[in-house]
C-alpha cells in the first residue's frame, strides 16, 4: 500500500523484488498519491503491477478494495518503508502451509534506525492488556529492547504487526478485512481479534527478519495518530469485548483516555488534548454504527477464548512494578 511514498519505493522496493519475485505477485496499490509515485513505478519497476484507487482510502479502505481483485492463497500486506531480508518470505510461506491452524503470522520487525533494537508496530509478536493496551514481545509502551535472541522461538500471540501482515486470503475475505472505518491504526488488532473469535491462531515466526522505518505517514508526533490511536483502539473493544466486560471496561477507557489528555495538557501538547476530545466525539457519533458491528460479529463468532491477553495492567506493570521487558512479564498472567 502506498501513498506519496515515492521516495521509501525508490529505497525498499529493490530488495523485495530480488527477495520475493520468485515466489509472490508483487503489486502496489496506490492510494491517489500525489507525488509521481506512479511515473517512478512504471519508469523503474515496470516488472511491478499497479493498482490505482481513485482517492486515498487509508490503510484499511485501500487495502480492502485493492484485495478484491487478488485471487491468490495468502497475502502479504507490505508497508512500503520496510526493508525485507534473504529468505524473509519463504520462512512465512513453508509456516503458514505446515500449520493449517495458522490463520497468519508475522516476521521479527526490528528498527530500521537501530537495526539492533526492535521496532515499535510488531517488535517479536504483539499482545493487548485486560484494558484494552497492546504491547509486544520486545516493546512495552515506548520502552524497545535490543534483540539478543530472547525472543526467537515461535509463538501463538494476539496480533500481527499490520506493517507485514501474512495472512490466508480466505480468512481474510470470511471477516471482512479491515474495518473501514478505522482509516489507519489498530486495524490489524482488531483483525486479529475477530479471527481468533472463531478459533483460528496468529503466530510469530521469528527466523523471519524485516526493518521497519515506522511513521512512514504519520510521525508519532502528529496529533491525527493520537485521533487514530484512542479513536481506533475504543472502536475495536466495544466491537470485540463480551457484554459482561463492555458494561465496565468502556466508562474505564474513557475515563483513563481523559486523565491522559489532561496529561497531554499539562505537558502543553494542546493538539494532542484536541485529538483525544476529538476521539470521543466520534466514538459516541460512531456508536449506532459500530453497535450494528457488534451484533453481526457477536452473532457470527464462535467465542472461542483468546490467547495472548494479559490479565492485568501493562501501565502499571510499566511505570509502578518497572517490568519494562517482556521476559519480565510472569507468564501464568497471559490467557
């Protein structure tokens, strides 16, 4: 997916077309980019299949109208600021087709700033907090630890990283894809989750390395990714909690949302207080939509538990008990 990405495609689409033409269509889906992304992929990837949206329907939008047309057996959903490595495909393909219980699975994502480090969308597999908070195996909050192999061995998670996202077209199409109405961020979360409703897996397959640049359209400075984050992340519980957990935990996420805008406040990120406002705004204008959501997935869904939810606080365990590492975490906390 890419839009007025010109200049990561020029960098990082040599290495995926040497590591990855053998195996895999390679096509990019333009989001109505406005910066000759389009004449830079005719005038020096003309091997590369294109395929152009009239307007930019973010991450989700544009995605899902790009895989209608796709009749292939897996996807690889690619940010265009990765940088991919020997032999990073074929791990994730000889995987998913040894275990048919894998609905999809991940790479290692490691910074593509500090290649020692892992990288913030993904790190070693991803997971979310009773609350509603995801961190990942190498990454809690905004504490990235360096990759010493403490997080080499495959493993059922949560979610896969969005910024290379392996998944099973069929699964894929059978939940609808990305929600729409997320734009960007949380997409893949909450993908994840609905798939793993129906009993299906999501794994880490570590072997596989990429570099990920991150922020590649939106900084985590900017104030719309905050709008995104808090928006997205309240969308995905209400769809996705059971009833018995959406009476308390939703009053609680809008209160926590709160004291952090009044922090964002305090601190004189006054945009950043805006977008969260802004966020709420919508969830509540949201609320009929995204009820109408819930009905028809609850309804569909085979309720099977999912793995990969840690049963207290990622917060607290960050800043009151200083547990910054994922080995850190006590593992009979995990469902």
């Amino acid at each position: 997916m890419n839009w007025n990405g010109k200049e990561f495609l020029k960098k990082f689409l040599p290495a995926v077309i040497k590591y990855s033409d053998s195996l895999a269509r390679i096509i990019v889906a333009d989001n109505a980019s406005s910066d000759d992304s389009i004449a830079l992929l005719s005038q020096q990837f003309p091997s590369i299949e294109i395929i152009q949206l009239d307007k930019n329907y973010g991450f989700t939008g544009g995605y899902n109208r790009a895989l209608q047309g796709i009749n292939e057996e897996f996807y690889v959903l690619l940010n265009s600021d990765v940088e991919v490595t020997p032999n990073w495909l074929q791990l994730l393909l000889s995987f998913m087709q040894n275990h048919p219980e894998a609905a999809a699975c991940q790479p290692k994502i490691k910074s593509y700033q500090d290649r020692n480090l892992f990288e913030h969308a993904g790190a070693a597999g991803g997971y979310i907090d009773y609350l509603g908070y995801p961190f990942c195996r190498g990454r809690i909050l905004n504490c990235l630890e360096e990759d010493l192999g403490q997080y080499d061995s495959i493993q059922r998670i949560f979610w896969a990283t969005g910024a290379c996202l392996f998944i099973r077209s069929k699964v894929f199409h059978e939940h609808g894809g990305f929600d729409d109405d997320f734009f960007a961020h949380m997409e893949e979360i909450d993908l994840c989750w609905r798939i793993q409703q129906t009993g299906k897996e999501i794994y880490i397959v570590p072997e596989s390395q990429v570099f990920h640049v991150g922020g590649g359209t939106l900084s985590k400075s900017n104030p719309r990714k905050t709008y995104f984050n808090f928006r997205n992340n309240l969308f995905m519980l209400f769809k996705n909690l059971p009833g018995h957990q959406l009476i308390w935990l939703i009053p609680t996420r809008l209160f926590l949302d709160g004291l952090a805008g009044l922090k964002f406040f305090m601190n004189g990120d006054f945009k950043d207080t805006t977008a969260v406002l802004k966020s709420h705004l919508s969830f509540y204008r949201y609320a009929f939509t995204n009820f109408s959501k819930r009905s028809k997935q609850q309804h569909q869904v085979l309720k099977h538990p999912s793995r990969g939810i840690y049963r207290k606080s990622i917060v607290c365990e960050f800043f009151i008990h200083k547990k910054k590492h994922f080995k850190d975490l006590p593992s009979n906390n995990f469902s």
